[in-house]
C-alpha cells in the first residue's frame, strides 16, 4: 500500500501517458518519470511512456502515480477499467500533477520536515534529499508517521 486512502486532494491529473511494458509491476504513490514522449500535442499518442527511474539524475517527472501496475490482470479475461485500482504495463496511467497525496513512497533512511522540498528518487521514490540532478517535485507538509506515510504536496 504506497497511497492512503485519505491520499488527499488532486486540483490537476494526468491520463496523456502510458505506463512502460519493461515494468512489469509499480506500487501506486510514486513519481513516474519521462520514458519516451511524443511530439506536438501528442494526445492518444503510444510514444508517451512513463515508468520509475531506477536513477533520478536528469529524469523528468511526468505526476504521481495513483493506480498499481500489476501484471496478474489477463489482457484477454480482463475488461480494460481506468477507473480500477490496477492497470496492466503498457495501458494508460492517472499521474496527480498538482495536489496533496499521503504517501509511503519515501527511502528508508530518510526523515523529512515539514515544509522540505520533495525531489524524484530512485525507484519512483519521493524524498527530502536531492539526488545529484534530481529535480524538485513539491514539498513535504508533515514527517513520517509511525508507518512511514507522509503528506506531499506536489506541484508539477
């Protein structure tokens, strides 16, 4: 479980971009980065694929993820629902861009304050530590809880 159910408040998303198929599986509540991106408007455009940088450095952060990527889900028994709680690599993917989420997504280790800033990390990750050419994603409202989810406001 990466995103609360009280995840917060989503002023602006995204559904423009598509989910990689070398990434078999991604828990929800993470940054998804720039893959390839298509040219122009490119709406309904397959180019545009987002996936969790294994490195942050120079990745571009498209908005946060809010449905699991599972690859349980049968493209032949199951109907394709964008409203589920699960998608399947290589379908479409809701990114928050801007708004509030509580989140676990956070690197052990990492403990932030109240009002640090939020940059993109490894892994899909969110943390208070910027990573060699990382870039900022918003910035953290509270600490950790006991179970490791904080609020984070994302503006991007």
């Amino acid at each position: 479980m990466a995103l609360r159910p009280d995840r917060g408040y989503d002023e602006f998303t995204d559904i423009s971009n598509y989910w990689t198929t070398s990434q078999t599986s991604a828990e929800k509540g993470g940054v998804a980065t720039v893959v390839t991106q298509g040219s122009g408007v490119a709406l309904e455009d397959t180019a545009n694929v987002v996936s969790y940088a294994a490195n942050p450095s120079g990745a571009i952060p498209k908005g946060v993820l809010l449905r699991t990527v599972s690859p349980a889900l049968s493209a032949t028994r199951d109907f394709i629902n964008f409203d589920a709680q699960e998608v399947r690599p290589g379908d479409k993917v809701t990114l928050v861009r801007k708004g509030w989420l509580v989140t676990d997504m956070i690197p052990s280790g990492i403990s932030p304050a109240v009002g640090d800033a939020a940059y993109v990390a490894a892994s899909g990750n969110i943390s208070s530590t910027q990573a060699s050419g990382a870039l900022q994603v918003g910035r953290f409202e509270t600490t950790k809880d006991a179970d490791g989810f904080a609020r984070v406001f994302i503006d991007i």
